[in-house]
C-alpha cells in the first residue's frame, strides 16, 4: 500500500511541474547592463500576455517602469524598454491576467 501511494504522490508531483512550467522567463542575463531596456531573452506563454517589469528592492514590488506585450508560444529576443530607477527590478509574465512567473532582474 505504502509503496503504491508514493508512486501515485510522484506522479502527481511530477505532473504539477509540468502544468506549471507551460508559461515562462527564460533570463539567462542576470545581470541587465543596459539602463534603459531589460533583456528577458525567450518568454514562452500558453496565451497572449504582458511582461511587466517593476522597481524591487528588499523584498518588495515598487512602481512599474516597463511592459512589453507576449503573444501565446515562445517569443524570443524579448527585450523590455524601461524608465530606470537606482534600484533592482522584477520582470511578471501575466496570461489572462493572472500572475504565471516572475523573475528578479539585478543592474550592474
């Protein structure tokens, strides 16, 4: 019995990652150079949607200084023209106005 409910749980799991992983950033530049634009590189969203980017630091989501729309597949080369503030930034991809992943942006 044991042995079936941990298969089961697993499968699950498993089946939950995938459901999620649908809608993404996928930012390989961590650090942004340029003050004036974010480079989110490929975005993938299961709809159309936005990626807005905001001022965050310590934690917490300040004013939105950028947006770019996404169509629904894999959008690539996304780059977010933004107004820059003296502080990190945090990109939102939003499908159908619901929040589907985040993902914090570092300036050098």
């Amino acid at each position: 019995m044991f042995k079936t409910l941990t298969i089961a749980a697993a499968a699950i799991a498993a089946s939950a990652t995938f459901a999620s992983a649908d809608s993404y950033i996928s930012n390989f530049v961590l650090e942004q150079d340029n003050p004036q634009q974010v480079e989110l590189g490929t975005v993938r969203a299961d709809g159309n949607g936005v990626v807005e980017v905001y001022t965050f630091h310590k934690g917490e989501i300040g004013a939105l200084i950028g947006s770019e729309a996404v169509m629904a597949g894999a959008n690539t080369d996304v780059d977010v023209d933004i107004n820059r503030v003296d502080t990190d930034a945090i990109a939102i991809l939003k499908v159908n106005g619901e929040i589907v992943d985040t993902q914090e942006l570092e300036f050098n």
